[in-house]
C-alpha cells in the first residue's frame, strides 16, 4: 500500500502521542521515522512504531524526557539520555554541541542510555546545514546480539552505525556517509521477512553458521545472525564503534556483564568540527566541488546507473518518495495499526489522523 509522508507522519504521531508524548514529542519522534521512509531507509522508518509501542508498555522508553548533562568541560560534552526518545534526546545533544562548536572549534560529545535514536544521518545533517563537519559512532545495547564476529558463528554485538557528514557547496548537496557496520541494518531482514522475500546473499547465518538468505532465521529460536560488512574490515569498525560509543559515554556496552532488558539504548560518540578553524571554508568547498566532479566523471558501467557520492542515493529516492509516495508493505502496516490500538486508538480514529 501506497501512503504519502503526511499521512504516515499524522498516524505515526497520532500513535506516540497516545503513549503520552507531548504533541511536539510526537510530531518530531514521527517525522524523524517518516524522514527515514522519505530517505529510503525503510528499516528505520514508520515500521519501527510496533517496537516503541512494545518499549513504551514495558518502561523501556520515557515520554518527554529531556537531556541531561553530565559533563561541560568547553570542548568536551557528555549527556544522558535517561531513556528518552532517541531523536529528542539525541536532537538536543547535537544541538548543544553545534552551538559550543561556533565557540570552540571541535567539540567532542557523547550522548549515553538514549532510547532508538534512529537513522544517524539525521544528526549529521543537522551538523552539515550548520557548517560542520561530523563523525558519529553509535552501538545498540539492551537487547540480544545480532552481529556474528568475523570467523564467528554466533551474534556478539548489533549492527553499530557510522555517519560522517561534510556541509554542500553552492555546486554539491551536503556530502553523508550513513551506513551499518552490518552487511545490512537489523530493520531491512524485518522489511524482507514481511514482504515475504529472502535477503541477498552473504549477509545471514542461520542457527548452525551457515550462509542463509530466509530472514525469519533471525525471529526464531535458536536465533542465526546478521554479518558484518565487507568482512574483516567491517567487523573490526564494528569492535571500535562499540568501544568509542560505549566505553567512551559512560552508556554500556553489549557485553552479558551489562543488563539487557530487552529494549533498544543507544550511546553514540560524535566529533564536530569547524572547517574554518583548519584549512578553511572556501578550501574545502574547492576541495570538494573539484573532487566530486572528478569522482563522478568516470563512465558508469551501467549507463543507467550513474557514478553517486554519499548522500545522493537518499537525496535520490527523497525525490521519488515525495512525489510517489512510500510503499508500506500489508504485514508492516497492519503492525503499525495494532500498535495503535494497544494503546487505545481505534482504527478508524487511526485511519481518520491519516485521511
């Protein structure tokens, strides 16, 4: 079924608010995931509000929540979450750090115990449309492992985001690299088991270890695993991720030592720095005008398919889902539906938020 962003980001509010956020909690927590729908990221989008609803009837996420500081030391910034809604908290801390960076430079932040902050490219755009670059690192906790280890065979830790932003030029669209250190993103073998399709191959093990492209291998028990991408290399970003996010914020890591209660925290390491403290603005738009026109330059191998740089397969399908809208598959849709009614919105009303 086929929504436009209006009606998903009304529905998904509709259904936040409802858990007892406040109507501007709900609006940013709904737009946030709606964003994720326009950006192709449908693994963080409006799907995600059957697990929020879940976490919200257990406790495990905290209507209205603000940010909490725990350290101001000039360019050195560290918040807590308090189990808040990712996107405020998160959204708050940023925010603080953009501002102490006009100050400063750089800042180094980290944020510890948010609830699901979503997809990370948010926070670098944020940081881009004031100017700056970023780097954010960000582990999940509070529930089982689902990324085997490189020759492992088991799940030892989850699929650890990286996002690094550079602001656009007159020429160029801000530059982002988002991406799990998972060959794909938990929420993307959820949207493949709904759909009833398999994932590709080489990036699930089944209980035993072996290769297996069947999702539901990771919704039965004993569990199988997602891979890490690009083999080594991606495991190994995935063990420092872990590290910065976790050992650095004060927020947990995924080790059985911490507890999981079956929810989604997420502590996250971010760098953000001036450009014009270094070598300045104008070199780096120069730097990056010139060397994107070169990159993209070279013949595609498929003429349909066009040399991109980061940033631009979201900008891409932003376009398409604006003007198409976003496809909801019937399972995904129906979830989100129920969702609601557990917290006591009748369809009808939910159907009629959307209309």
């Amino acid at each position: 079924m086929r929504h436009t962003a209006e009606r998903l980001r009304a529905i998904g509010s509709a259904v936040i608010r409802a858990g007892g956020s406040s109507a501007e909690e709900a609006r940013l927590v709904a737009d946030h995931l709606v964003e994720a729908n326009l950006a192709g990221h449908d693994s963080h989008g409006i799907g995600m509000i059957p697990a929020y609803v879940r976490h919200l009837l257990a406790k495990l996420v905290i209507p209205n929540t603000r940010v909490k500081t725990v350290k101001d030391d000039g360019p050195t910034l560290m918040f807590d979450g308090q189990r808040g809604y990712g996107r405020a908290v998160a959204g708050e801390a940023v925010a603080a750090a953009i501002a102490r960076c006009r100050e400063t430079g750089v800042v180094a932040l980290t944020l510890a115990n948010a609830h699901h902050i979503g997809r990370v490219g948010a926070y670098g755009e944020l940081a881009s449309a004031a100017g700056l670059v970023s780097l954010h690192f960000v582990n999940v906790t509070d529930h089982r492992a689902l990324v085997a280890p490189f020759r492992g065979t088991d799940a030892r830790f989850v699929t650890n985001p990286v996002c690094i932003g550079f602001p656009g030029t007159e020429r160029q669209p801000p530059i982002l690299l988002d991406m799990a250190t998972s060959a794909i993103a938990m929420g993307k073998v959820r949207v493949a088991k709904n759909e009833g399709k398999p994932v590709d191959a080489g990036v699930l093990i089944d209980e035993t270890g072996r290769p297996t492209r069947d999702p539901n291998v990771m919704y039965r028990e004993p569990q199988g695993a997602l891979l890490p991408f690009g083999g080594h290399k991606g495991y190994a970003l995935a063990v420092v991720t872990e590290l910065l996010a976790g050992a650095l914020s004060g927020g947990p890591t995924i080790q059985p030592g911490n507890p999981r209660m079956g929810g989604t925290i997420n502590n996250m390491f971010s760098v953000l720095v001036d450009p014009a403290r270094l070598a300045g603005v104008d070199w780096l738009r120069r730097e990056i005008d010139g060397f994107v026109a070169y990159v993209k330059a070279s013949p595609p191998a498929d003429g349909a398919a066009p040399v991109l740089v980061p940033g631009d397969p979201e900008r891409l399908a932003r376009e398409r889902r604006q003007r198409d809208g976003i496809d909801v598959d019937d399972t995904t849709w129906g979830e989100v539906l129920a969702a609601g009614e557990q917290l006591g919105l009748a369809r009808t009303v939910l159907e009629r938020a959307g209309a």
